[in-house]
C-alpha cells in the first residue's frame, strides 16, 4: 500500500467517487451511478470544494480511485468553543475492501482533525450496516449518542 495518495478531491474524480457510493446495498437504492453523471452531484461538489470548512478526499491507487471521505469542520460554542470534525461518506473500492485501506484513511482523517485542532471526532454509519459499527469502534470510536434523522425530501 506504499503507492497509495490520499488528496483532495477534483472535479475529474466526480464520477469515480459516485461510483464508489453506489457500490453497496444502500447506495445502489439511493445514488445516481449515471451515466451521465446526475448534475446534483456536480451541483454538490462545487459547494464542498468553495467551502473552506469541507475537504472531499479521495484515495488514489495506481492512477484509480479507490476510496473517498469528506471531512467537516464544524465551530461550535459547547465544549468552551470547540470544534468538531465529521467524517461522512466514507467508502472502499469493493475490491480493496479488508486489506487495511479504511484504517489508513481514518488514521489520516483523524490527523487532519488534530492539525486543525478540533476537540472531537464524530460520526454516523447507517444500523443496517454493522461490519462498518464494529470497524469503527476498533478505532476507538464510541457509540455514545442516540442519532436521529428526519428526511426532507
């Protein structure tokens, strides 16, 4: 795994990264794979990438696009004024899934969290996806909150 890049994500890495999220049960019911690509997606990138509180990350191996995960900073007044950091659509190419790719990608998330000095880590993983819960307490994270989610659409 010596060749791999985590960076930031470009325009021309779109299509990889919505390939990646529909590439399980959920996300085949809920993305757009295209083609073409849904101009949502393109809509969406363009905000992230404006926004200096946001870094959409993809992992690179060998020229492909074989992870991605988007960092949120988020200021808050609880905690004395801290910040937090929200790690969402974190996904693996299927074919590199167990190898240790998803631990390397968290151990720099979390990296890029204490370089921005964020009191706390958070995050959400879906209930019907239990191998992801069990990976992520592995890491240290804690079921501490009851999450709740209202759709608007």
């Amino acid at each position: 795994m010596s060749d791999l890049i985590i960076r930031r994500a470009t325009s021309q890495d779109l299509a990889a990264i919505v390939q990646l999220l529909a590439d399980d049960e959920l996300g085949r019911h809920r993305e757009d794979a295209g083609p073409p690509l849904n101009a949502r997606y393109k809509e969406a990138f363009a905000a992230i990438d404006a926004d200096g509180n946001q870094f959409l990350a993809v992992v690179e191996e060998a020229g492909s696009v074989v992870g991605c995960l988007q960092l949120s900073f988020t200021p808050g007044l609880s905690r004395l004024g801290a910040w937090r950091g929200q790690i969402e659509s974190v996904r693996i190419a299927s074919t590199r899934r167990g190898g240790g790719l998803g631990r390397i990608m968290f151990e720099w998330a979390i990296a890029q969290y204490r370089e921005r000095r964020c009191a706390l880590v958070q995050l959400t993983t879906d209930k019907a996806r239990p191998d992801a819960l069990r990976f992520y307490e592995s890491l240290g994270f804690v079921a501490s909150h009851e999450g709740l989610k209202l759709g608007l659409d």
